[in-house]
C-alpha cells in the first residue's frame, strides 16, 4: 500500500475560468505530492464546473473536488471550507489566476515546512508564467535570502492545517483583502513562524476579471480598521482603528482614485459592522504586537532552518 500523500491543494475562484483551467492544469506538476485539489466556486455565474472540465479534459489533476457556492461567501470562507474538507496535514493555498510553474520549488517548500515545527506558513514568491520573479517590492520581503515575514498572501502559501484551524482559520467578516495579515497576527500570537521563500516562486498572472480599484480601496480600508478591532489590545485598538481609517485619504490620493462619497460609504460600513467586531474581538498580546513590529520595522532576520535534533 502507498504512503499518503501529504498535501492539498485549495483555490477559490469567481468568475475566471480560464484562468482556472490554467491554474488545474499546472498542478499535474505535483501530483506526487498533492492527494486532492479542492476549488470552491463562489458564484461564478455560470457555475465554474462544466467549463472548466470540458476546458481541461484529460489534463484534469488527479483528486480534483468541485465545490460551489451559489451566492459568494469570499475567499476567506472558501479557504476555511477548504481546510475543513481537506484530510492531509499541510494545505498549499493558490489563487485562481496563479500557476505552478516550478514543481521542485513546491516540493522544497513542503520539505521546510515539514521540517520546523514552529513553522504555520511557507510564503512563495510570485513571477511570471516563466518563472521569472516579480520586482522585489511586490514579494513577502524585498531580500533574496529566506526569512521570518510578519504576513503572507494566498496567492501563494503553504500552510500548517492544524495551526490554522486551531486558531480559527480566516476571519470570514473580513472576507477579501486583509485576511491574511489578520490571520497571521493571531498565529504568530499562537507561536506560529511565517518564513519566505524567495527561490520558491509560484506564476502569479494576476487576472483583471472581477478587479475594481474604488471597491478595493474600500475593502482596504474597512478591513484594516476592522482588523485592528479584532486583534489589538485595549487601550491601543481605538486609536489603531482611526489611524487606520485615516489611511483612506492618503491611499486614494496616492492611488489617484476618484472616489465621491466613498469615504462617508466606508464609515457607513463600518458602522453597521463595528457591534459584531467588537463582539468578536481576539486581541493577541503585547509581546506579539513588539515581535510584530519588529518583522515590519527591521531588516528581516535570516531563516535558520533547525537541526534534525531541534526538529524532533
């Protein structure tokens, strides 16, 4: 009888599904290390389905679940069910419109991750459909050498299930943009490292399908003040809340969106999701804000992988 495979792979998708098919399409590239590929369709109008198998045909990956949403939830909640379907212990998360183009670097990736238990996620960079990385502004970290990041991105990252179903997986109020960092704040709170791997790169061939730069300013926004509710110890979170909200102006400015109204529509937002933040609050402790800000303000620290003795 073969050994398990050890990985899952989720991605979830709206509306792209030629983007998708591509993306499937490249995890033939892996399928000695991944037993399932799970896609939640959040309301793609038409269902993504019997697209994107007719699309794929015989190049379908092996293990490839289907499922839907009829009315979307948002990526946070697909990646929760995907986590709660999924039955191997590690779980590479994609975006729809990214692509393996580099097996050896996903079997690298599972390989450190695997290895460290302190490790909750492997950030992968993100390149071109050649491989080729992207500038090092829009990575993890600006550096060329592996190490410790405050936050990561779905389009590409391997995670510890258990780590982030113990800590409560993505907080599906915030949904899209933001999710991420929300999240790893309360698995570093838990003891959870997050490493970047800058030789691990995934295709992220970002598909402008469903994008709206006013909407995402908007999101941006709410979810950040939001996610200051969430996690930052009292006295801070109401200051945190409002420098936050602040930020709207200086992000449309320096984005040159024109946005009438679009701050009075945040605050209204905001308003109606405050009593349910505040309900749900999990503020993580004072020492995690100092080691946070010690990712996010210094020169990021080397990766040290453990020895075989520490990794026991």
């Amino acid at each position: 009888m073969s050994e398990p495979k050890p990985l899952t792979v989720g991605v979830c998708t709206r509306n792209r599904p030629d983007a998708l098919a591509r993306c499937l399409r490249s995890l033939r590239a892996i399928e000695d290390v991944a037993e399932a590929v799970i896609v939640v369709d959040d309301g793609s109008t038409p269902p993504a389905e019997p697209i994107v198998r007719a699309a794929l045909g015989d190049d379908a990956p092996k293990g490839l679940r289907i499922l839907r949403n009829d009315v979307s939830r948002r990526p946070a909640a697909g990646r929760n069910r995907i986590a709660r379907e999924a039955s191997t212990p590690w779980i590479l998360y994609l975006d729809d419109d990214a692509a393996v183009v580099d097996p050896e670097a996903i079997r690298r990736a599972l390989r450190v991750l695997q290895a460290d238990p302190q490790l909750a996620i492997v950030a992968l960079a993100q390149g071109d459909a050649e491989g080729k990385p992207w500038p090092p502004h829009t990575q993890p970290a600006p550096v060329d050498y592996a190490c410790y990041v405050a936050a990561f991105t779905a389009y590409g990252a391997l995670m510890r299930r258990d780590a982030m179903l113990a800590v409560g997986g993505f907080r599906e109020a915030i949904g899209i943009n933001g999710e991420e960092k929300e999240l790893a704040l309360r698995l570093l709170d838990a003891g959870g490292r997050i490493v970047y791997l800058p030789d691990a790169i995934v295709a992220h061939l970002a598909d402008e399908a469903g994008r709206d730069r006013r909407r995402y300013l908007h999101q941006i926004v709410r979810n950040d003040v939001l996610g200051a509710v969430y996690t930052l110890p009292f006295p801070l979170w109401p200051a945190g809340a409002l420098v936050r909200l602040k930020r709207y102006f200086a992000m449309r400015s320096g984005w040159s969106i024109d946005d009438p109204g679009g701050f009075r529509e945040v605050v209204g937002v905001l308003a109606r999701d405050f009593p349910a933040a505040l309900r749900d609050r999990t503020p993580v402790r004072w020492s995690t804000l100092r080691a946070w800000r010690r990712l996010t303000t210094q020169p990021p620290e080397p990766y040290r992988a453990p020895t075989p003795e520490e990794g026991r």
